[in-house]
C-alpha cells in the first residue's frame, strides 16, 4: 500500500511538472516557404532570381529570443537546395545548420522542415542557401531576434526599425558564374551593389526627431560593402547578437556575412536624404543608393553623395578595433554580457589556418593550410553519427600553415566539448577575407598586420572584444578569435565569400563528447534526409 501510495505521488508531481513544462513552452512560429526561379529586372535587363514565396529578397522572419522556428521549404528548382541560418547556433540541433555537412539537401520537387529554436540569442541575422552558387541569385533574406520583454536592452526602445539587405550583384545568373568556376576561372568583378534587391529605388519613410533601429547585413558573395546615410549618423548597439558600446560613426564597414545593428535619429531638416552603400578595396568603386525621406517632405535629396572609405584598410581595421563589447549590457539573458571573462580561461589549443589560392589538376582552387575542401556525398554528421567508415577522416589537416602544394582532401579538425581555443586566420594574398563559424559565437581579441606570431598575444583585447560570428581577415594580416566550444555538433568554418568557400576555403570543426545526452546534441530528427553511404535506419 505505501508502495502504490510513493507510486501515485510520483505520477502526480510528474503530471504537474508536464503541465507546467507545457504551459512555459515556448511560442512556435510557422512558416511554410516556397522556392522557385522566377524573372525580375535587377540592373535594367530580366534576370532568373530564386524566389521564396514569390518575393526576392526572400521573407524576413522576426521573432523573439527562445522562440521555436518551423520552416517547411519546398524546393521547386531543378537543382537540390538548402538554406543555413548564418548565425543561429542550432543548440543542440547540429540537424537544422543546414549545409551539406550536416544536411542532405532537399531535392528538386521535394519539401524539407526545418525546426529548431532562437535559444538565448537576439540581434541582427540573414539567411541563404548554402548549396551551389544559389546564393549569388537570391534566396536571402534578414532573420531578427527582439529580446524578451523581461529583459531590459541598454538603449530607448525605437518607434520602428527597417531591414537592410546589402548585396553585391552580377548580370551573369548564378549558374554561368559557378561554371566558370568549375572551369578554374575567378570570380568576375561584381556589375553592381543592391539594397533590398534594388539597384536604385528603394525607399525608407520616417518622423522627425524620431529614432529608428537599422538592421544591416552583408548579404553578397564577394564584397565588403560600406553603409552611411547623408546627413546623419549612425549609434552602433549590437553587432551580430552582442550589444556593444555605443560609439557613434559617419560610416561603417560591414564585411561580406556580417550584421550590425545601428539606432538613427532623424534630427535634420525636413527633406529626403541619400542612404548610401559602396564598395570597399576595390577598383572601380561601385556605389548605390536608396532614400531616406522625412515624412511631409516634398524636397528630393541633393548631390554630392556623402564621401566614403575606399582603399583605405588601416581606416577599416582601426575602426574595427573601436567596436567593444557593453560588459554591463545583458544580450539574451538577465546576466551581464561581462559576466563571462573569457580573458582568464585556459586556451587549450591553437589553430593557426592560412588560405591560400592556387591550381590543383590546372584549375583555380582555394586552400585551407594545404587542403582544398570537397564535400562528399554523405553529411560528415550522418557518417559520424552512424559510425559511416570512409567519409572522412579526423585531424586529417594540420593545424599551422604547410609549405606544400594543396591538395584536394575533407578536412576535419577535432576538439573536445567544451574546450576553449584560439584561432587564428592568417591572411597572406592581397584581397580581403571573411571567416564565418557556425554553431557558436567567437571574441574578436585582434587584427595586425603581417604574420601572426605568438608574441602578438600580448596585444590581444582581453576584456571587452566584441563577440560574433563573422569576422574580416584584412589582405596581408592576420586575426586572432576566442572560442569556447560549448555547442557539440559537426560545424562549418568557411570562407564568408561565397566563390572561395564554394572552391574549397573551409573545413569543418567536430565538437565531440563520448556522451549521448539530449541535454547536449538531439538525436537525428524524424524527418531527416539520407544520400550517400547514410540509409535510414
């Protein structure tokens, strides 16, 4: 009797906690996106762009830190297609990254759901497809995080903001430029800049003495982009999901993958004013622009266009050094963004990796420390998950620079969950890189010239680098990022310019525990796609 009397007692404490769990949940947002080619008229002449839902750019999703994010994509191209989240760290959900390491794509005629949760992140993010050079054609589009309601943010809340997709552009479609690639050919030279899909034509409509919040990510495949807007400033607050301190510019540089976040008050005169996006280190500049009108204005705005960097990358890296972290600021979570000294942590290792541009079998590849990237048929997560032999093999690479030809390989680095490393890019061509890591966040602690020695660490900001998941590599330099590896999974480091990574500049990191915890990685979802050696259980 006192048995059955424990037995009922446990049930009912169980049945409570269930109905509390259930009633905490939280809210789930659906989407259901179809993608297609369709025809717009970009740089004056009909062009193939991939729809979603009809609409190029593709839809936003806006939606609140903890929310659960169901997209079911349907894929109406001829090609297999995915799209990854740049900057969501898919906590526990490795399954939802969305490329061709994690995921089998979805196939022509074929739909595929992805869910996964914005768990303790808010800030400024975009998404594209991850496959081929699909992404040189659309399929973009902003993915915004507001924090919750109970968690203060360190600024005046803005009476609206507005999404700002910043793009390079080319007249040739995307399937032209990859053959050119697969031909050994470089990437052209990009024919123009967009904001919002449009070369010329867009428009934002604000109040005086207002403020608003500009959302502005780096959606193009090749070109550090410059943002400023004529006849005011910009207050930076966040910087892909970490609020920073407050500092005020003429203009930002924002690098090919990267967001930012900018507050803008309209305290000039009633009129319209030029928003205004240019190219950086190249030769020609291109420059496009879109408008700022005042509401009430019936005054056009007026040339010349406000003067921005061009060539200069002392100008970029000083100003990137500028961005720090607000310590006192709490992002996601009620606690300080300084709560976490990254600073004091043990680094366990250090990764050095270089990228290099050379001919492997007389074609155009780019390199990572001596291995040029291939993907195989089979997600490196399926085979890892199902002990799949062949696919890969791990620590294949070296971690520091190699003097030797590249050759062609599928590079896996290991470390262990949890583990806290230094990385660091090392940039020895002439063009400027940009390096994305999924699955995680990283701290920014240096950029110098040259080549990265050990004794440069004694420059290293060691207390308020800001924390992101981009980060530039200027031509000839080197930077240096913080990492803690608290996410297990299979994520990809890759090159952020899209015809680099697409021709071999990424790798994989394996963050691995011997543990089988859903309080660490979920299991395959029910959904999940097989190809390759991966069968369906």
């Amino acid at each position: 009797m006192r048995q059955a009397s424990i037995l009922y007692f446990c049930v009912g404490i169980l049945a409570f906690l269930s109905d509390t769990w259930v009633q905490a949940e939280d809210p789930y947002r659906y989407y259901t996106w179809t993608v297609t080619y369709g025809t717009r008229t970009v740089l004056d002449i009909p062009q193939t762009v991939i729809l979603i839902n009809g609409q190029f750019p593709g839809p936003n999703i806006e939606c609140v830190t903890n929310d659960n994010i169901i997209v079911n994509v349907i894929n109406k191209l001829n090609e297999p297609f995915l799209i990854t989240w740049n900057g969501i760290k898919q906590r526990r959900t490795i399954w939802q990254d969305g490329v061709l390491g994690t995921n089998c794509p979805i196939p022509p005629g074929s739909n595929w759901t992805y869910k996964f949760q914005a768990k303790d992140q808010i800030g400024t993010y975009n998404y594209f497809p991850s496959t081929a050079m699909h992404r040189a054609a659309g399929g973009f589009g902003g993915f915004n995080i507001a924090s919750r309601s109970v968690i203060s943010i360190p600024y005046p809340i803005p009476v609206a903001e507005f999404t700002l997709l910043i793009s390079d552009w080319y007249k040739a479609g995307h399937q032209a430029l990859e053959q050119n690639l697969d031909q050994g050919k470089a990437l052209p030279f990009p024919d123009a800049l967009l904001i919002n899909g449009l070369s010329k034509g867009a428009s934002i409509t604000g109040e005086k003495g207002q403020t608003y919040k500009f959302r502005i990510s780096n959606v193009g495949i090749s070109t550090s982009i410059n943002f400023r807007i004529q006849g005011h400033t910009l207050t930076l607050v966040e910087v892909e999901g970490s609020h920073t301190m407050q500092e005020v510019y003429e203009s930002l540089d924002v690098h090919v993958g990267q967001s930012v976040t900018v507050l803008v008050k309209l305290n000039s005169a009633v009129k319209d004013y030029f928003i205004v996006a240019s190219s950086r280190f190249t030769k020609p500049i291109l420059t496009t622009t879109a408008l700022l009108r005042y509401a009430g204005s019936n005054t056009p705005p007026s040339l010349p266009l406000p003067i921005g960097p061009t060539y200069h990358v002392h100008w970029s890296m000083k100003q990137a050094r500028t961005i720090r972290l607000n310590l006192t600021a709490n992002a996601a979570r009620p606690n300080p963004q300084g709560s976490f000294h990254y600073g004091t942590i043990n680094v366990v290792k250090t990764f050095v990796f270089a990228n290099t541009a050379e001919k492997i079998n007389g074609k155009l590849r780019y390199a990572v420390n001596g291995i040029s990237y291939v993907d195989p048929s089979t997600p490196l997560k399926l085979a890892d998950w199902y002990n799949i032999p062949g696919v890969f093999s791990l620590n294949s690479m070296k971690t520091t620079p190699v003097n030797t030809p590249a050759v062609l390989g599928t590079s896996v680095i290991g470390t262990e969950l949890h583990d806290f490393v230094e990385i660091v890019f090392q940039n020895n061509e002439n063009t400027i890189q940009s390096w994305h890591l999924s699955g995680t966040s990283f701290y920014v602690v240096g950029y110098g010239d040259n080549v990265w020695s050990p004794s440069m660490r004694k420059r290293y900001n060691l207390l308020d680098a800001v924390s992101r998941h981009t980060v530039q590599v200027y031509p000839t330099a080197w930077t240096a990022i913080y990492v803690s590896l608290d996410n297990k999974g299979m994520w990809n480091l890759r090159s952020a310019i899209w015809p680099r990574r697409y021709l071999g500049q990424q790798l994989y990191v394996r963050v691995w525990n011997d543990e089988r915890s859903l309080f660490t990685e979920t299991d395959p979802p029910p959904n999940a796609l097989f190809c390759g050696l991966a069968k369906r259980p």
